[in-house]
C-alpha cells in the first residue's frame, strides 16, 4: 500500500459494492451467511473467542488481524455481532475487473476487491469511505498468508487507515489455528481448533510520542500496532 498522506486519496464518487452491501438483499445475504459460517467455526473447528466486547457496537472500527488462511475473513465477522467489510482479492470478483456471479455474492456480504502486488489506491479509498460512514473494516495488514508461528511486519497501508478518520476505534484480533483448518491449497476445511482473542481497543490520539514526519509516522503506528496485536 502507498505511503502517501491519507488526504491525498479522496473518498469514492460511486461504489458498487457498497450499495451491494447496505441494500436488503445484501443485508439478508450477510445475515444468512454469517449464520451458517457461524455453525461451521462453532461445531466443526470448537472455535473459542475472547474479547468480543472490545469491539464498538456502533462507530467507525478498524479491526486487524494476524493472516492465516482462507477462513479468516469470514471468521472473524462471526466472532463479533456487528457486520464489517473486508478486503478480498481482486481474482475472486471475476476477471478483467468486471464482477462474477460470486462477485456479487462477496460484495452482498461485505468485502471489496483489491489488486495484489502494489498499492490499490481504489481499496483505500473505499476502506476509507466505509470508516467515514461509521463502519466497520477489517485489514490484515501482512499482506500475505502467515505460518501460524511469526507474524510478519505490517504494511504502512493499516497506519494509513487509522489516521484516515480521527474517531476510528482501533481494535487487535489474533487467531490461532486456522492455518490447520484450512491449509493453504486444502479445498475442505478440516476439523482443527481455533481460537480468536481480540484486543482492547485503542485510538491514535491515545498514544504518545509518535513522530510528526509522515512516512515515520506510518512506520511507528504500523510497530505499535503489530506489537499489539503480538502480545494478545
């Protein structure tokens, strides 16, 4: 993700995926899919949680988390009760950026596409936007699928986020196990256990001594994020 100043990528004119996600059908489709997704962690994989009462249930919230695997997205949208939106490859949506039928599914139930392999200025945007509007985004800022052992340095991209909107509650989640669950290249999940811990939440403005020179800021609060989140 770039690291450039947050007031330098101005908020979406029209987004699709956001009119996907608040219209009834989006609504209905997330409810159900949560639901079901929601028996699958509980009773296949004994899926335990701490912490859900850290996260606002209204406002706008930044949640990160640890990468693992596939399951993560959807797994951490059912550990707390408010929806959240969540970034997704841009493959998954369709080819030559035009939506498929599954697109449109992952649209309906929150996320958004981004371009691997360098800075997504529209995902960023929308991410943004979605915090003005007083919702809930979730970011793995690894970037990359982890091995369930070291959790790997964040992108300046998460730092970027946080100060994009002075009133984003920050908010650490860390899971374990799910790189067993569904290992990478595995198509069906397997019956490991998992566990979420989420993090007290924080603010921007709660912490101290950070630098004023932009890209040391980034820096810094992207640190001071992961050792956050390390420590859970």
């Amino acid at each position: 993700m770039a690291e450039e100043p947050a007031t330098a990528i101005p908020a979406p004119v029209d987004d699709p995926y956001n009119r996907q996600f608040l219209s009834l059908r989006g609504r209905v489709c997330a409810a159900l899919t949560k639901s079901v997704a929601w028996l699958l962690y509980n009773l296949y994989n004994r899926c335990s949680t701490t912490g859900a009462e850290n996260v606002p249930k209204e406002g706008p919230v930044l949640l990160y988390a640890n990468h693992l695997s596939l399951y993560d997205p959807p797994l951490v949208g059912t550990r707390i009760r408010r929806f959240i939106r969540y970034m997704a490859k841009r493959e998954l949506f369709g080819k030559d950026d035009k939506d498929n039928l599954f697109g449109h599914f992952l649209g309906g139930i929150g996320a958004f596409p981004v371009k691997r392999g360098g800075a997504d200025r529209a995902a960023m945007r929308r991410a943004m936007n979605y915090l003005d509007q007083g919702q809930g985004v979730l970011i793995f800022p690894e970037g990359t699928r982890g091995d369930g052992v070291t959790i790997r340095e964040f992108t300046p991209g998460v730092a970027m986020l946080a100060l994009s909107n002075p009133e984003t509650t920050i908010v650490p989640v860390r899971i374990r196990g799910s790189e067993k669950a569904l290992p990478k290249g595995a198509a069906v999940p397997r019956p490991a256990k998992i566990s979420v811990t989420i993090g007290k939440p924080f603010r921007v403005n709660d912490l101290q001594g950070l630098p004023a020179e932009k890209k040391s800021l980034y820096r810094a609060l992207a640190d001071e994020m992961l050792s956050r989140l390390s420590a859970l």
